[in-house]
C-alpha cells in the first residue's frame, strides 16, 4: 500500500517542498507602458461618458468601438502589465504561498506570451486553479506553459 507522502519527505529543491526558498521577480515597471494601456483605456471610457452624458450617442457609440479595437489589439499587452504590476507590489507573503515553478504569476506571462492573450490567459487561469496551498503542498512542483 502507497502512502501519501507528507512534506518533509520532498527535496529543498522542489517547489512542494517545506524549505523550498523561491527567488521572487520583481519587475520594473515602464510608465509609459502604464500610461498606454491604461491611461488610453480610461480616457476612452471617459469620452463614452462624457458623450453619453451630453447626449452625443452616435459619438459615443463610436468611442466605444474604438476602445474595443483598442483592447482587441492590445489584450495581450493589458494582460502582460496587469501580471506584472500584481507582480511588483503584491505582499511577498501572498507570492511566496505558490508551490509551482515557475510561481502562477510568472506561468500566467509564459502562457499569454506563448499561446496569445485568450488561451494564455485561460491556460493561466487553470494554473491557478491547481495552485492550492490548503493541500499541504502535495499539488505543485514544476509546470511549464
């Protein structure tokens, strides 16, 4: 009969492991970066209210399919910069729960870069799901897109 293998019997070098120290990736984030894909999407949806609110309906309406190709166009980029923001200023104690390698947060980059904004972003939504620390470890270990 097969036991369930509790954490002390996992290597320091895997991810499962109890004493597994993982090197966090803090990026640095580009402002304008930040500024393109958020700062445009807000004044966009501005306009929408500001014409809405005016009474410009066929304005708005245009405004808002602007923002849909806008978004269409950049979803892969939106994605990869949200990640990253969750990235920099996330607690360590939050990131550091991930018994994956690489962590769920640098699975989710991976994944949007590889297989687009959509499928990645399904792909790394999964992850997520699986990564659970409530299980004592025994989910993890190293998993890439």
């Amino acid at each position: 009969m097969k036991q369930k293998c509790n954490l002390k019997c996992f290597k320091d070098s895997d991810p499962r492991s109890k004493n597994y120290s993982r090197i966090l990736d803090m990026p640095k984030l580009n402002g304008f970066h930040i500024i393109y894909y958020f700062v445009i999407t807000m004044l966009l949806l501005c306009g929408i209210y500001l014409f809405l609110y005016i009474g410009r309906y066929i304005i708005a309406v245009s405004v808002v399919l602007m923002l849909i190709i806008y978004i269409i166009f950049n979803l892969k980029g939106i994605v990869v910069i949200t990640v990253k923001m969750y990235q920099r200023f996330a607690p360590k104690k939050i990131r550091m729960r991930c018994r994956f390698e690489p962590s769920c947060s640098q699975y989710m980059i991976l994944a949007v870069e590889k297989y687009g904004a959509i499928h990645g972003l399904v792909k790394g939504i999964k992850r997520l799901c699986k990564c659970n620390s409530r299980d004592n470890g025994l989910n993890g270990g190293f998993d890439y897109p």
